[in-house]
C-alpha cells in the first residue's frame, strides 16, 4: 500500500462536504475496467468505507490530494464525491508529518467513529505504527491518541488496519506487520533471500475500538509456495454467514501481479486456509495493479484501487460487485 507523501495544505472546515476543486476532472488515464467501475477519477489510494448513520456510504484514502487523510461520500455507492475536507487535522505525539496509510474507520456501539490508520513512527522514521482517532462524525474532524494500537518497530513496524466486529459484539482490528521494511532489498524491499516474514496480526480491542485486550495472534504470512511474492498486506476480514473471510493482497504494489486474495476459516483466529487463487486482478479487470481491496460486510460490494495513470503516479478507486457462494468468492 506504499504511496508517497503529501503534505496538507488545507485548513479544517468543520463538517463541510463540499467537493474537492478539480478533483474529478484532473487529466487522468482513464482505463477501461472490466467487471469494476471507475469510483474516483483522482488519486485515492488504499481505499476502504463504512455505511454511516446518515445512511450514506463514506470512503478514505491514503494522503493525497493535499490531505492527510482524504474521504469520499456516496448516496448509491457508484456515484462517489471527493470532499474538501481533512479528516485528520491533529497529529498525534508519536508521529510523523509523513505517510498517513490506509485509514479505516469502524462506528462504535455509542455513535462514534473510530480511525485506524498507519503513520511515521517518531522514534525510527520510514518506519510505522497504526494509530487510533474518534470523532463525532464519519467525515471527521478525528482526534487521535497518542498512544498507537502496534508499533513492533523491531520486525519492521505496523501497517494496514481493519477494523471488524464479530456476530457476539466483540471487536478485532487487523494489520500487517511490515517485515519487508527490514528486508534485503529487491521486490518492495523483500526481493533478496533470505526473505522476511509480513504476517497479517489479529489484535482484539475493548468496546472503545482502541484499548488493546491480550496479545495480537498471527493469522496469515506469505509464502512462496502460494505465489505471495515479496508480501502479503492490506488485510480486510468478514464474516458471511459462519464462514470468516480475510481478504488481503499479495505482491508488490508497483507489480503488474499486485491483486486481492482470500482465505477462509471457521474461527476468528484460524486457522486460516488460502485459495491461492486472485479474487481481483490485472487478468480480470483489466486494470494496472489493482489491489488494497475492501469488502463490505454485506459480503456484496468492494472499493479497491489501481493504477491509472499511464506514469503509475496515480491509483485511482474502483468499486465491483462482489459474489459469495460458500466458501468461494469472485467479483462480478
């Protein structure tokens, strides 16, 4: 989920929702998807959103378009609107101004949302941890603690979480160890043996989304038997019917091979059993790279990004509709 970073310019205006200017109509290649549609014709990577109590769909971004944290709202969820707003006004105390990653929100049982989302740790730059804000509104402002969910700079740093809610209540957030931060160079830095393990992590959390209850567990690593490449990143779980399913991506973000896998289990914590086989990809979309894909909980729609800019400079989001039969799942 690597994006560049870029600093916000803008100022907080409370819970404006008007439209990015010249967002939509910025000279992108438009690539023609199939079995996907162009959501965001605008660099919004990394995408993932939540059905708000306002009944309207809200999506977030890694920073881009001069925002640390950039959201999208929809009515249908085809017909997206970039907002001219920062969800993240305030930083927290163990953080960088660089690389806001991957943020996802969940809605607490009290109305409150909750942000988790991966920053630059102070305490050992390019490296990360994944931080938690609350707000009052899905838009934002949200207001960050300033003690982060997982570091574990040691293996690399914390990356890519999801939120999750289980059928009795309790509450989990996923992540990715960033293990290729330390790696020995090559493809995204884990191209070089000996490669380095990037384990996807289940921490379960308190009632409040933030406050860590027992240790994280390892649900899923790459492989190279399973064709993983250098990683596996991007972890976004759900539970459809009594069957768990993790998705998650596989490769380099840069690789024409990038997509979105899944594996299945019948507990929360696994184990876990991969199909090996690409829900979303280059083959069946037509797209450069896609991959970051997050699935609704409804188990019937997805946002993922991909590149579309001739350049690879910008990913734009996707949104495809999802098919779950069983223990199978495939976009349509």
């Amino acid at each position: 989920m690597r994006s560049s970073f870029i600093k916000s310019t803008s100022t907080w205006a409370l819970l404006t929702l008007s439209l990015l200017p010249g967002a939509l109509s910025s000279p992108l290649f438009e690539k023609r998807a199939k079995n996907a549609r162009l959501a965001l014709n605008t660099n919004f990577p990394d995408p993932s959103f939540i059905k708000a109590a306002d009944n309207r769909w809200y999506a977030f971004g890694t920073n881009g378009n001069g925002k640390r944290v950039q959201v999208a709202v929809s009515d249908d969820f085809n017909t997206w609107t970039l907002l001219d707003v920062e969800a993240l006004p305030t930083l927290s105390t163990w953080e960088t101004e660089n690389d806001h990653w991957a943020p996802d929100v969940v809605m607490r049982d009290d109305g409150k949302y909750v942000m988790y989302y991966s920053g630059e740790a102070k305490s050992n730059l390019r490296h990360h941890c994944v931080g938690t804000a609350v707000a009052d509104h899905p838009a934002g402002p949200y207001v960050p603690s300033n003690t982060p969910l997982s570091c574990r700079l040691d293996r690399g740093g914390s990356i890519d979480p999801a939120g999750f809610k289980d059928k009795d209540g309790s509450r989990y957030v996923v992540f990715k160890v960033d293990g290729n931060s330390v790696g020995n160079g090559g493809d995204c830095n884990n191209g070089v043996e000996p490669l380095v393990s990037t384990p996807i992590l289940l921490q379960k959390v308190g009632a409040d989304g933030v406050t860590p209850i027992g240790d994280a567990v390892q649900i899923l690593d790459r492989n190279t038997a399973d064709g993983d490449g250098p990683l596996v990143e991007a972890p976004n779980l759900i539970l459809h019917g009594n069957t768990y399913f993790l998705f998650y991506s596989t490769h380099c973000f840069t690789d024409p091979a990038y997509d979105v896998r899944y594996a299945t289990a019948e507990s929360i914590t696994g184990p876990y059993t991969k199909t090996n086989v690409p829900m979303v990809n280059a083959q069946n979309t037509g797209l450069i790279s896609p991959g970051g894909g997050n699935v609704c909980g409804c188990g019937d729609r997805m946002l993922f990004h991909g590149f579309c800019t001739q350049e690879k400079t910008s990913r734009c989001m996707y949104v495809a509709d999802v098919i779950i039969d069983g223990k199978t799942a495939s976009i349509a």
